[in-house]
C-alpha cells in the first residue's frame, strides 16, 4: 500500500485507522503536531508496523511526534509490533489498562516468558515493560485507563479513557485467574476467552470535533460493564463524536444501541476493520447491514476478502474442501480530518472500502 | 499367506548377504543385498522364520553352484577362514507400521476457540513457503479419542493430508491430526514463573513516587 504524504494543518483533527485479515490501529493527530497510536498491526508487504511507516512517509519523527502509546488490550491482532512502536517513540507515555496493574496480569506475563517463544502470546507486552524498565525512573510512568480518565490536556482539548470500568476490571481479573496454569497442566498458548470488556475506548476531542476509538469492547446485560456501563455514565464531557472507530469489528456483541444514541453522533464517519481468523470472518453482511441502518458512512480499512490461497494438488483441495480460508487479506486506510473551519474529509488508501447496502 | 523370501547368508552374521525372492509368475526373482544384520531380527519388515536343512535347500536348488547368490555369498566369505553357507527362510513380517506416507500438505494449528462438535484454529502452512495464514474449522470427530482432551484454546496440532502408502504399494488419501504434547507446568516452572512476574513489579508498581507523571 501506498501510504499519502500529506501531512494535517496544526489544528486539523485526524484518525487514521489501519486495518487487514487480522489486525488494527488507530493514529490520531490531536492537533499542534502532537500525535496518538493506539494499538498496532504489521504491513504485510514490509512487516514493519503500519503507524510508523505512515508517520515516516508524512516526513514526521516519530520519536518526537508521539505523546501517547495506548495498548487497548492484549490480543495480538491489536499488539503485533506495538514494541517496536513504543521503543520508536522516545517521548510517548504507554497507556496500560488498568486490569494489567494487577498481580494477575504480571503472573500471567511470567508465566508466558517461560512458553516456547512460538507459544508466547504476551511477548510485546513483556517487551513494552522491558522498554520501560530500561527507560528507568526519569520517564514517565505508564498511563492506567480507567472510565472516565483524564489521560491528556491538549491545547484545544484533551483525551479521556471510557473503559474499563471497576466491575468489568473484576470480572476480568477472574479471565487471568483462570489462565494461570496450575501443577500438571500442559503448557499451550494463553487464549483470552470470554467477553472482551476490558478494553481501552478512549474519546479524544479537539474544538468541537470528538473521535471515540470503541477498541474491541463487547457489550452484554450487565449495566455496569462494557458498553452499557460507557453508555450509563455521566462523566465524559465530551460532545458527540463525529468520527467513531467501530469496536470488535463490528460485530453485534458489541454493538449497543444507547452508547449510539448517548456517545456519537448522527452522520458519523464509522470505520471498523476485518478481522477473518472466525469460521465466519467479521464484518458479516448482517453486521455490515446493520451498522448501514446506523450511518451512511460506514468505512473497512482492509479488505474483507482473504488473499488468494497457494494452490494445491486437487486431492488435498477435495479434503479440505470447506474447512480452510485464507485469514490474511490486504492492507488498508480509511482517514477522516476535521479542520478548525472547513468542511471535514473522508479518505480511504490500499484495501479500504466504503460499505454500502447491497 | 506370509511372502517368503529366501536368503544365504555368510555364517557368523558379518558382511553382506544376498536375499533372493523366490521366482513366481506375479514375482520374477531378484536380488537385493540387505545387510548380514538381518539375522539379528533388527531390520524391521524381516525375521527369520527358520533354517532350512542343507538336504531341502540343495532339493530347492537354492545351493547350486550355478546360483549367483551362492556364489556372491561365497565371494563374501572368502575373507573369512571357512565356507559356510546357511541358508535361512526369512519371513516378512505383518506389521502396521510397514505402512509409509507421503504428505502433500502439512499445516501447524493453533486452537481458537472449541464448541461442542467442532473447534476452531489459525494454521502456519508448513509445505509453502510465504503461504498466508488461514483459519480451519474441523469436527471433533477427525481427533482420536485418546487426544481430544488435548483440544484446548491454546493447543497446537499439525494436519497433514497426503498419502498413505500400504506395504505392497496400494495408496490411498489420508487426513491426520495430531496434537503437540508439551510438557507440563512443573514445581521449578511455578517458581520461576513468579520470580518473572516478581521482576516486573517496579513497572507495575502502586508506589509512583520515584518516577514522574509525565505529560
């Protein structure tokens, strides 16, 4: 993919959000030349992490540009590369959430460094904590995202955690729990299971204009955790988002109608990214049509199609015929900039595509 | 019935030996030098089934002068101080592992996610190099009773697809799952796990006082 060269006017907003087959990140210029990468993804064509090849090719240092690093979850579909970022961005602040501050998280991480590296699914996690101890005491601490925190004033706004909240921080500490292997146990990757509600969403305002990147948090009955619990606060003072990167892929577990009606607003540009290592890869049509009923500018930086498969014999296609598909697909970009006056703009690069109704 | 094939070999079970097949219609004779081991019952699709009396092999014609085999035998143990030709009937043995394979394709799999009749799992193609990740969606029923235990998120396999190859040439296609056994998480694993994590407690720590906020 080719990544544009332009780089925003000071005191233009921007989300560029990267997606493929499996993988996601978010870049945010939050005005005066100050920038934001939550998350990360690898381009498949360079292997090299998606945000700093789009930063370089602005003609931006990374190393100076970047205030905050923000690591919404531990899944590798958001971290693939995200040390190497870190370690690029010699004057960001990481961002953690705050169910890693916990001694589960850390025994999870010990246990995890003693897996066959090909096992381990928590190494850039341990690899941002190594940057970190290296760093030593005179850098600044890691970030704990909590709802409703204040992570950073800037000169015409400020950026706030929405998630995780105190009751989806407990139930999450029982996910850790019951990762830790006990004696006896055979050793295999650590999978995350269960609901995905302790994610990083974060708001980000500047002037008018708020972006809310919605992570992969997942919504269910419980008022007090995921989505239901972003939508039944109070706290954010931030108006209604104008641009709104579509958490978990758009996939209707995390799709909740008050947080639409509470968090953004109406015409919103709505960007979700592919995620295909599913039986059945998301976006599916139902969510695509759904998310259509909500906003007419719906975006899917990344193809939602898998790349060509490697050809095989005919017998082994018989055999597998319906149990494989390819997960990777290609890279794409959707950007959305909203400059202090002007009208604002939708840009799409590589794989993205506008989704409409069918 | 067992295939027969009949073999001189040189006496004390040292050098090369001669194995002949017995000449039939469907199996024209030939000759292969096997190794003298044979006698030992190591190579595994040959065990001797008997020695055959001098007065029965000179009835079979196996010890004639004429036979290139006696001779090779007797070329063979000319090194040694005498020359003694036995002769033994060796039987090929009935076994399961005879069987060879040949894979077309082989993948490394990593569960995702496990439902009641199926599970879910990204695989690394392991014969194409640069293959793209793909995503298998296979029935616990392809796994064999005694790993589907070992079906867990998190748990590698391997699937290979290829042939199977019986011992006497037939093939046919064949899907074989097999799950990765690492070891299990032992004592000193624990101990060391918690040293790890114990390391990473000034990052994590709640005392901030010693580093700056930042901003």
């Amino acid at each position: 993919m080719i990544y544009p060269k332009d780089p925003p006017a000071a005191d233009t907003l921007e989300v560029s959000v990267f997606g493929k087959g499996v993988g996601e990140c978010i870049v945010v210029h939050t005005g005066d030349g100050e920038w934001l990468i939550a998350d990360s993804l690898l381009n498949p064509t360079s292997g090299q992490p998606a945000a700093l090849e789009y930063l370089a090719a602005l003609g931006l240092p990374a190393s100076n540009v970047v205030k905050l690093v923000v690591v919404t979850h531990w899944h590798q579909d958001h971290t693939a590369g995200l040390s190497q970022i870190f370690h690029a961005t010699a004057k960001a602040q990481v961002v953690f959430s705050s169910a890693f501050r916990t001694s589960e998280f850390r025994e999870l991480l010990g246990y995890d460094a003693i897996l066959p590296p090909e096992t381990s699914s928590l190494a850039e996690m341990r690899n941002i904590v190594g940057i970190l101890r290296e760093r030593g005491s005179h850098f600044p601490t890691p970030l704990w995202a909590v709802a409703n925190r204040l992570l950073r004033t800037t000169p015409n706004g400020d950026i706030y955690s929405l998630s995780p909240s105190d009751a989806s921080i407990m139930v999450t500490l029982e996910g850790f729990r019951s990762l830790i292997p006990v004696a006896g146990d055979p050793k295999r990757r650590f999978v995350a299971q269960g609901p995905n509600d302790t994610c990083v969403v974060l708001s980000i305002r500047r002037g008018s204009h708020t972006i809310v990147l919605g992570a992969d948090l997942e919504s269910g009955s419980d008022p007090t955790r995921g989505w239901k619990a972003i939508a039944t606060s109070t706290t954010c003072p931030h108006p209604l988002a104008s641009a709104f990167k579509v958490a978990h892929h758009g996939s209707k577990n995390a799709d909740e109608p008050s947080a639409w009606t509470r968090l953004i607003g109406a015409d919103v540009a709505a960007i979700l990214t592919p995620f295909r290592a599913l039986r059945k890869p998301l976006p599916t049509p139902t969510d695509v049509e759904r998310l259509l009923g909500r906003t007419k500018n719906l975006y899917c930086a990344g193809s939602r199609a898998g790349i060509k498969a490697p050809s095989r014999p005919s017998n082994v296609h018989k055999l597998i015929a319906g149990k494989l598909h390819v997960i990777d697909s290609r890279l794409g970009q959707v950007r959305v900039r909203f400059p202090a006056s002007g009208e604002p703009s939708i840009e799409k690069f590589g794989a993205a595509e506008h989704l409409r109704a069918a | 019935m067992p295939s027969f094939v009949e073999t001189q070999l040189n006496d004390g079970h040292v050098g090369t030996g001669v194995r002949q097949r017995r000449s039939s219609e469907d199996n024209p004779a030939e000759r292969v030098d096997v190794p003298a081991f044979i006698v030992t019952n190591e190579m595994s699709d040959l065990s001797i089934r008997r020695r055959v009396p001098s007065h029965e092999t000179e009835a079979r014609g196996i010890v004639s002068a004429a036979d290139g085999a006696a001779t090779d035998v007797g070329t063979l143990a000319s090194s040694g101080n005498r020359r003694v030709t036995t002769v033994v009937e060796i039987e090929r043995r009935k076994r399961t592992n005879q069987q060879r394979s040949q894979v077309l394709q082989q993948w490394e799999g990593t569960v995702e996610e496990v439902g009641p009749n199926s599970f879910g799992a990204r695989m690394r193609n392991l014969s194409v190099d640069g293959a793209p990740e793909e995503w298998a969606t296979l029935l616990l029923d392809e796994i064999s009773d005694d790993e589907r235990s070992l079906v867990r998120p998190g748990a590698t396999f391997y699937w290979s697809i290829g042939y199977l190859i019986e011992p006497y040439g037939q093939r046919r296609t064949a899907s074989t799952i097999y799950f990765r056994r690492l070891p299990a998480w032992s004592a000193q694993d624990h101990v060391r796990a918690h040293l790890i994590a114990d390391s990473f407690s000034d990052v994590f720590s709640n005392d901030l006082s010693q580093r700056s906020t930042g901003g």
